[in-house]
C-alpha cells in the first residue's frame, strides 16, 4: 500500500525537487541581479517577510473565489438537472452554453464594475461565478445525460416516475463528470478572482498586490503573491478532492471520467 | 456493387443535409438567445425608469442588481449607434474600425502564442508517451502550472520582453510577451489532451504495427499522431479561448498598447462621457472570442469529416 | 519475396507465464509442440482461455516463450518478424479511420519504404484480389464489416508474405456473412498459397477452412488433439455433406474437456 503510493508520488516528488534545486543551485552560480525571476530562496524570503501581508490579501481574493466558487457551482448544478430533465432543452441549451464559454468572460469586468461599482466585491463575484458555471453546467448536463440505454430501459420497466430515475441512475452517474469539472472550476474561481481584481475591487487583494509590486520592480513580492495564489487554487483543488472521495466511495477518485 | 455504391452515397449525402440543419440551428438559437438577452436587459431598464425614483431606496438595487439609469445601462440603441460614432476628436475614422483594428492585434497576438502553445504541447505529449515514469512526473506539475495565475505576472513579462531578449536578431515588441502568455494558456489543454489522444491508439493497431515491425518513429507519425487529432481539437477549442482571454488580460496588466485590452482600459477610465464605447469594445471581444473557436470548429470540420465513426451496415 | 522452408512454423516445447512470481501469475501455455509445413492450412481452436491467441502471438513474435523456442521459416520469431515474413489479421479489422482503403492496403508497404508507384499497382492488384475494385477511394466507415475485413486481408497479403496469421477475424460478423468470408478466404488461399494459421472459436469454422484443426485444452494450454480434415476441394455444399458432420463432431467430441472419455 505505502509502496503504491511511493510509486505514485515518486516520479513526481523527483522531478519537483530536482527541478527546484536546478533552479536555487544555477542562480546562486550565476546570481543575476534584480532578475525578473528571482531564486526559490528569495522568493520564499519575500513569502515570510510579507506574511501578513500576503495573508489579508489571500484571505479577501480567497473571499471571492471561494463564494463565487459555490454560487456557480450551484447556479451550474440546477440548471444541469433542469435541462437533463427536458430533450429539447438539452439539445438546445447546451451547445448555446458551449458557445457562450467562447467569449472572454472577462471582458465583462469593466461592465460590472460600472453596475455595481468598482468596490464592490458583487462585481468580481458575478466574474467568477459566470466563469464557474459554464464548466460545470456543461461537464455536470453531460454526466445526467450520458446514462447507459439500457439501464433507462431498466427504470422504465420498473415504472419509475422520473425522480426516481434520477436520483438512482443519472446523478451517481453524473458525479463523476461533476467532480471533473469541480476541479477545473476551483482553479478558475482563483485565476478568475485574481484577474477580475485587475480591473477593479479592494487594493488589499493579491491581484493589485501582484501588479504593484511588480510595477515597483519587486519581483521577489511579486512573485510571492503570486505563490499564495498558487496555494489557494491547490487548496482548493486538494478540498474539491476531498469531497469527491467522500461522495464516491465506490470509485477509486482517480478513475475520474473526462470532460 | 453498384446498388451499394449507390445507397452509401446517398446516405452520405443525408448525413451532410442533416449536419447542416443541426449547425443552422445552432446558429438560430444563439442568435435567439441574443435576442432574449436584449429584450430583457430592456425590459429590465423599461421596469426600472417606470418606478424611477423609488429604486433608490431598494436596497438590492445597485448592490445585487444594476442601476437602470442610462449611464450604468445605456440603452441597446445608443450602443449599436455607436458603433458608427468616431470616438476621437481628431479624426473620422468609427468607433467600429478602431475595435476590428484592436481586435486583429489581439488575435495575432493570440494567434502566435495558440501555435507556439501547440507545439509545445504536442512536444510534452510526445516526451511523455514515451516514459511512463515521466508521464507520472510531469502530470500534476501540467495541473498545477494552470493554477498559477500566470496573466498575473504579465507586466513582469512584458518588462522581461523589453529587456531580455535582445540577443535576438530581432526586435522584441510588447505584443510577443503577451503572446508567451497565450502560449502557458495553451500548451496545458493541448499536452493532457495529446497524450490522452497519442495513448488512445487501437490497441489491435499497435499490435500491428509491431507486427510491421514499425520503428517508434512510423508508429508514432502513422498510428498515433492522426489517432490523437479529435483529441487535440477538443484541447484546441479551449486553447483559443484561453488564448484569447489571456492575449486581452496581458494587454491591460502590461500596458500594451494597440489592442482591445487598452481600448477596453481607455473607455472604461472614460466611462461617465461615454458609456456605450465601452459596451461596444465588450461585445467586439466577445465576437473576437467567437470568431476564434469557429475557426477551430471550420478547421475540425474540414479536417475530421472523413472520419465518421458511424459504420454504415449495409 | 521468402524462401519456402521445409517446416513454416516450428514449435518447440514453448511455455508461456505471465506476471511470474505476482499473486496474479498465470500459465497460458504448457510445453507446446507444433509443426506446421509450408502451405498448409491449420486452424487453433479451443476454449476461452485456453491460451490459442497467446499461441498465435508467439508465432509472431508480439510476445515470447517463457520456455521453449518458436521458429519460422527456419530462422527466430523475432528475426521472421523484422523480415516481415507474416502478416496479421484480427477480430476487429483495424483499418485506419482517417486512411482511405487503397491507403490503408498500402500502409505496410508506405512502411517499407516501396515507391509510389509500386506501392499503388500492388494495392490495385489486392483490390482485385479481394473483389473490391471501386472501393479504393472510401473511407473505412463506408464498408460493412465483411468488407472491411476483405480489406485488412488484403492489406495483410500486400507485401506477399509467406505466412498469413489470422486471429478471429470473422468472429464480429454474423453468420451468413461469415460464410461467405470463409470461402473469399479459400479462393485467395488456393490463390497466392500461403501457410495459414487460423484461430477460431467455430467447430464449422474450423473445419470448412482447414485441413488440420489443433484443439487446445483450457489453461494451462497444451494440443490436446491435432485432426487431419480430409474433405477435398471445399464448395458451399460441402457444410452439409455427411462427411463434414462427421468431422464437426469428431472435433466437438475431442473439446469435451468437462467429461474424461478414458477413466
């Protein structure tokens, strides 16, 4: 058991510290000054000066991602049993969904910062739970839809009316492309929060924090948030995993279906 | 024979008239949703204005929902009239030209870093078929390197552009740092799609091939190289999609002038003497988004029809 | 292109195991010895499991003998698969969806490095043979399952090698078509008069197509019984002739593996 997972992490482990001692051992040979990538050293450095500052901007970017995050899930998820539910609907909700994915979302940033003003943290919240949704109502209609004819065939014999139908055969069926899509979504939601920042919202948030330490050419900071925003997207991606095994137990997490 | 050369051509032609019909449809209904969309965001201002001054004491409005005053919602006319409008003073040239200007320097950009995306990403697909060990390795760094918010640091690249690479014989301009954005963007869905589409190859296939007594490189360019490519278009969609959100981000954190993110950044810092310039530059991008994944699905279309799965059992 | 050897296919004492010394290991084949001459027609029939695909496999070097040796054409499995002695047929044709027939008829050839010129007469040429002539510019989704099948034949036969190795390849057809596959795959055989080695889950099948029909115990594989198929010339009248019952159910007896006939 504890071999399995030796086999499964090592190659990764190796390639991860191989390649960050690669990276502190040439700097410290080469040591280029004020380069715009500086040493793992320097940046963890900066990490630890900036603590608390880098932990009251996480905790407010982290704010949004995180309620975003949930909002669109939910929105994502009722409308994929909606439309699961009707043909017609499916037929034509989803391909208008996947075109829908193919605009810049975040060109609407500017748009909700006129409607709900530049401050407001609605305006970075709408970003991020329209970037949420669509991943999820998508992945989530597919995994209802996608069910095995012949185990439909089997409700109907049994004259399962349809909410039967799906809670025993489309949402066990469904939570696997669900839990696909939780994880792209949950690094969205970040990436999502952190760039909607940009554009407006609290200064104490790591999108500013980023950009003005990079305007001021401390890269070391820069880079620091950077990583902190690095560590809430995996948190959130390791939470989303946690959940998915505690919902499926009978699937090995792993084996989780594509999108 | 002829009867079944007949009737496969026939059916072949069905198929053809029924895929049109589908994507005319599709086409309907998004143009339909635009539609709605219009009308309600209307409606919503119509329903707004007639209660007028009393929506400044709901609290849920301009908190949760919008303002329906022209300035934060102007009105769908005033928009699409806009787009005739010459927004500077100085000359005539439309508002429409500026954004189809903007929007083709975002698209290059976009459009370089897709194609570098994609070659990088078929390398480390390619690097990763062949050692099970690196494919282990490499994968959760590929997952992880999308969670760093790499658009993020676009002015750190866009400085690193203007002052790094001049040992190229050419000229470094800010436009290739955005285009290194939308390169990260892309090779991520690119590599995990291609070597889930290179391993996807018929297992009888490869035995085949074995049996040929195939080379690692012929079974590689013959077998699973074209067995990867509906894959790879799958990773495409969403590649231009990121590249082009992630061409339009570097622009406005690096300050790249000439494209639709410093147009997008001018009008919104102008937004009380002009509000529609802005919404105008919004649903410029949004065509921009759209325009690149048609091209992907044109290019899938023209590339993958004559691959049916579908077996016709005569 | 190949010499013609005395003995096409030489098996000796060869004994298959995989996953050795893992609690899943597992014996496919015992000691097995096996000559097969230089145009014969032989199929391997036996139950699931039984190891005969790993049997095939072996002869075309895809895997090799725990124990044992594998010769073909007088040389190693190995060495008769670098020189292309053989070419193989399996259950699902394996045509490649995104080349055209006469594309995919030409893919070993492309692979060996034969000209264009050469490479396009020899795919018309297999055309012919196949009985498929106007089929060259379709694409693989066009064709029924027989005739993508007649395809990967021809496809197998293209660089004329000496052995054609056919592991189930009619199995996903329905029977009527089957049928008719096994006497396209007897003219071509009379044709071009290649060694055969054909592995089937079919008694009938066994029977029609060969002229020896080994039968393999269940695992761990060993011949339990090699009957010689004397039945001439083979015509559609031939299934259901008293003699071809007769050896069906000779070969039905011998995979009577459940009941033991001596005490």
């Amino acid at each position: 058991m504890i071999r399995k997972a030796i086999r499964a992490a090592g190659p990764a482990l190796v390639i991860g510290v191989g390649g960050i001692a690669l990276w502190e051992i040439s700097f410290a040979i080469i040591q280029p000054d004020g380069f715009v990538l500086p040493a793992p050293s320097e940046i963890l450095a900066a990490f630890t000066e900036n603590i608390d500052e880098i932990w009251v901007a996480t905790k407010n970017t982290g704010y949004i991602a995180i309620t975003g995050l949930i909002a669109g899930v939910i929105l994502g998820v009722l409308w994929a049993l909606l439309v699961s539910r009707y043909r017609t609907a499916n037929e034509t909700l989803t391909p208008l969904a996947i075109a829908l994915n193919a605009i810049p979302i975040i060109a609407l940033a500017p748009i909700f910062n006129a409607w709900f003003g530049l401050l407001s943290p609605v305006s970075n919240q709408s970003i991020v739970i329209i970037l949420v949704f669509f991943p999820v109502f998508i992945n989530t209609t597919k995994g209802l839809t996608a069910v095995k004819p012949a185990e439909l065939e089997l409700m109907r014999s049994y004259a399962a009316p349809p909410r039967e139908v799906a809670r025993k055969v489309r949402i066990p069926n469904a939570m696997p492309y669900f839990f696909t899509a939780l994880k792209i979504a949950s690094s969205l939601a970040v990436i999502g929060a952190i760039v909607a920042e940009y554009f407006g919202g609290r200064q104490d948030a790591l999108g500013p924090l980023i950009v003005q330490n990079a305007g001021l050419t401390r890269y070391a900071d820069a880079w620091a948030a950077v990583l902190a925003g690095s560590l809430l997207g995996i948190v959130l991606y390791l939470l989303s995993g946690i959940f998915e095994r505690a919902s499926m137990p009978w699937e090995h997490a792993a084996e989780t279906a594509g999108s | 024979m002829t009867t079944r050369e007949e009737t496969a051509s026939a059916v072949a032609k069905l198929e053809r008239r029924d895929a049109i019909r589908r994507l005319v449809r599709k086409v309907v209904v998004f143009l339909l949703f635009i539609v709605v969309l219009g009308l309600a965001y209307t409606g919503y201002k119509a329903f707004g204005q007639s209660i007028d001054d009393a929506q400044t004491d709901w609290p849920v409005v301009g908190a949760v929902l919008p303002r329906t005053d022209d300035l934060t919602m102007p009105p769908i006319a005033d928009i699409m009239a806009e787009f005739g409008q010459p927004p500077q003073r100085n000359s005539s040239k439309p508002l429409a030209a500026f954004i189809a200007e903007a929007s083709l320097f975002t698209f290059r950009e976009a459009a370089f870093g897709f194609v570098f995306g994609v070659l990088l990403g078929l390398a480390i697909a390619i690097v990763m078929l062949r050692s099970k060990w690196l494919e282990r390795g490499m994968s959760p760094y590929l997952v992880m390197s999308q969670t760093i918010p790499l658009v993020a640091i676009a002015p750190i690249i866009v400085i690193w552009g203007s002052t790094s690479m001049g040992w190229l014989p050419f000229e470094w301009k800010t436009w290739m740092s955005v285009a290194i954005i939308a390169t990260y963007l892309t090779f991520f869905p690119v590599a995990m799609n291609g070597i889930k589409g290179l391993q996807s190859a018929d297992p009888a296939a490869m035995e085949l091939m074995a049996s040929y007594a195939a080379s690692r490189r012929q079974i590689l360019v013959r077998l699973q190289l074209p067995a990867s490519v509906p894959y790879l278009f799958a990773a495409f969609k969403i590649a231009a999609t990121a590249a082009i959100v992630g061409a339009i981000v570097g622009e406005i954190s690096g300050g790249v002038k000439g494209g639709l993110g410093r147009l997008i950044l001018d009008f919104a810092s102008r937004y009380t003497t002009g509000p529609e310039r802005l919404y105008a530059t919004v649903i410029g991008s949004a065509v921009l988004g759209i325009v690149a994944v048609g091209l992907v699905i044109f290019g899938e279309y023209l590339v993958l029809s004559n691959r049916k799965e579908e077996p016709l059992s005569l | 292109m190949t010499d013609k050897a005395a003995c096409a296919v030489e098996v000796s004492g060869a004994t298959k195991v995989f996953n050795t010394g893992k609690p899943n290991e597992v014996k496919a084949l015992d000691h097995i010895d096996l000559s097969i001459s230089d145009g014969a027609f032989v199929s391997l029939i036996g139950p699931s499991g039984c190891g005969k695909s790993t049997l095939l496999r072996l002869i075309a070097a895809l895997t090799h003998p725990t124990e044992g040796t594998v010769c073909v054409n007088d040389k190693s499995a190995d060495q008769a698969r670098l020189d292309r002695d053989y070419g193989m047929a399996f259950q699902t044709s394996a045509l490649f969806k995104w080349r055209t027939i006469t594309e995919n008829i030409e893919l070993p050839l492309q692979l060996m490095g034969w000209s264009r010129a050469n490479r396009k007469e020899r795919a018309a040429e297999m055309l012919e043979l196949i009985k498929l002539p106007e089929f060259g510019d379709h694409y693989p989704y066009e064709l029924s399952g027989g005739m993508r099948q007649r395809v990967a034949i021809a496809r197998a036969l293209s660089f004329r090698p000496s052995l054609l190795l056919m592991d189930e390849p009619f199995g996903a057809l329905d029977e009527m078509t089957r049928e008719h596959m096994q006497m396209e795959l007897l003219d071509i055989w009379h044709k071009t008069e290649k060694t055969v080695v054909f592995v089937t889950h079919s008694i009938p099948e066994a029977v029609f197509l060969s002229q020896r029909v080994i039968v393999m115990s269940p695992r761990p594989g060993r011949i339990a019984s090699d009957i010689a198929v004397e039945l001439g010339d083979r015509v559609f009248e031939t299934r259901e002739s008293p003699d071809f019952f007769t050896k069906v159910t000779e070969v039905r007896e011998a995979l009577r593996f459940d009941h033991e006939v001596d005490g």
